[in-house]
C-alpha cells in the first residue's frame, strides 16, 4: 500500500478538531505561521483526493481552482503573502470539538481588504461584511431562498437517538480534511464544481447507513444548502426568503469556487430565525 504523502488528519487528541488542512505536518500552516511557498496551494499535488478520476493530477489547481488568475485565487494569493509579512486582522477562531451529544466545526475568520475570509480544511469563502454584522461574536447569517414556495420546511432534530446520529455523522467527517472536503461537497454538482468530487452523494450514504424510517428527513438536514451571501438568498434564489442567524461553528463551507457562498448546517435546532420574507417557516422534528 502506497503511503500518503502528507497528512490530513484534523485532530488534536481526542475531541478537538483543527480548521486547517491538518493537525500535524506540513500541512498544518496557518496565518500565524504560513508556508514558505505557494507549493502547498497546489491541491492537485497536496490533496489529490478531492478530485474525481478524470482530472490529470499533474494539472495545476490553485486552492483547487483550475486558474490562477481567477479573481478569488489572486485575493486569496494576496491574503496568505499578507500573513507571510505579518499583516492580517483576526476577527473569529475556534477549534472544532466532537462528542455524541454535540459537534462544533472548525472555524477562522480574518479580514481581507472589504471582505471576511473563512477557512476550514482548505475550503475558503470570502463574505461581505455588511452581509456579516455578527462575525466578531461567532456568528454568521444564512440566507435560504426558496423561489415563490410559501413555505419552507425546516426540519429539526426531533430526539436524541436521532441526535446522536447526525453527531456521529459530521464527528466521522470532520476529522481529515480530504473526507471533510468530500462530504461537504458531495452534492455541489454545478459546472465550477466538475474537477471535485462533488457528485457522490457522500452524505446520502451516511444518512441511509443510520436513518432508518427517517432517512429522507436524515438526508434533507445533511444535505441541505444556505447561502453566506444575501444576494443569492433573496434574487438568485428568491424572492422568498428565510434569513437565520447560527454560531459559525454550527456550518461546515464549500470553497470558493463553487459559487453561491453555501454552506452546510450540523445541528438545525441552533438555527435562529431572523427575518421571513414572503413566505412562513415550518417546523418538523425528525
């Protein structure tokens, strides 16, 4: 068995769960210590696993962007050489913690020139601050659009063996960057996405694993997408809307280039609703 190259592990100890690509290694880079070269942006080459079989892993995929010269990639480029020189602005960070009873993801949120940069095991999404105004408490808004639907269905944990479930779930996933990478974009299928993994319905397959009778309920909370941006919560994917407010260490982000700023929730219960917008929320328990 070939060995890997460099290791993903997100773990410290037991319970707690690091936002960077690993815990350990040289992979483990952070703001505070960045790497010494732009070499370990190169995801083909650092973390070839969250790519799909035919993508040619000698190919360059900055971030895992296939073009250096996208926008995003050059702010981020202007980010990680602004942390090389000791210039960055901290505004949230918490390390990740598992348990039966709760998970919380990882999370750093810095400022970068208009923008709040989010990273977490090599996904990275910049938001708008006014979009943000929470982000130094730990919190974020989620914006959900639910076309001209009246309702949106927002499902909640409804006991605890159901709980401890989904726990488990996201604990197994969060604890290697490449696996984490891959369940959260497991059902991100859109054309920016085609280099990734982002068509396996990962999440699907935990779901049917533990869901029993509920796991179409199961599925619906594991795979369900809010937006960081309020543009594609209240046009793109409006009018009617749903804006909620949530720890940032209760989401779990795609990367950039996915497009649409989306997220995923762990636990639907820390959802607070915000703000209704031509429509009504409706709860069920699973």
């Amino acid at each position: 068995m070939s060995k890997k190259k460099f290791s993903t592990s997100t773990i410290i100890g037991e319970q707690e769960v690091v936002p960077w690509l690993a815990a350990t290694g040289a992979l483990a880079y952070t703001p505070n210590n960045p790497p010494d070269r732009d070499y370990y942006f190169q995801y083909t080459w650092i973390i070839p696993g969250i790519f799909n079989d035919k993508v040619n892993k000698r190919a360059q995929f900055w971030f895992g962007a296939g073009l250096k010269d996208d926008p995003t990639v050059g702010d981020l480029f202007d980010f990680w050489n602004n942390a090389r020189k000791g210039k960055i602005t901290p505004i949230y960070f918490s390390l990740g913690s598992t348990s039966p009873q709760t998970v919380t993801s990882p999370i750093a949120i810095y400022e970068h020139k208009d923008s709040a940069l989010i990273i977490q095991h090599g996904s990275y999404q910049f938001v708008k601050l006014k979009d943000h105004p929470f982000l130094k408490e730990g919190s974020v808004l989620l914006y959900r659009g639910i076309g001209d639907k009246p309702v949106f269905r927002h499902y909640l944990i409804g006991n605890q063996e159901v709980s401890h479930q989904l726990m488990n779930i996201h604990s197994q996933t969060l604890k290697d960057s490449v696996l984490s990478f891959n369940a959260v974009h497991s059902n991100v299928v859109r054309c920016e996405s085609s280099a990734l993994n982002h068509d396996t319905h990962l999440l699907h397959r935990y779901a049917e694993d533990v869901g029993g009778e509920k796991v179409e309920e199961m599925r619906s909370i594991l795979n369900s997408g809010y937006t960081l941006n309020s543009y594609c919560g209240e046009r793109k994917f409006g009018p009617n809307h749903v804006v909620f407010k949530t720890p940032a260490t209760n989401i779990r982000i795609t990367t950039f280039f996915c497009g649409e700023s989306e997220v995923k929730v762990i636990n639907p219960d820390q959802l607070e609703i915000i703000k209704e917008v031509g429509c009504r929320v409706e709860m069920f328990s699973i």
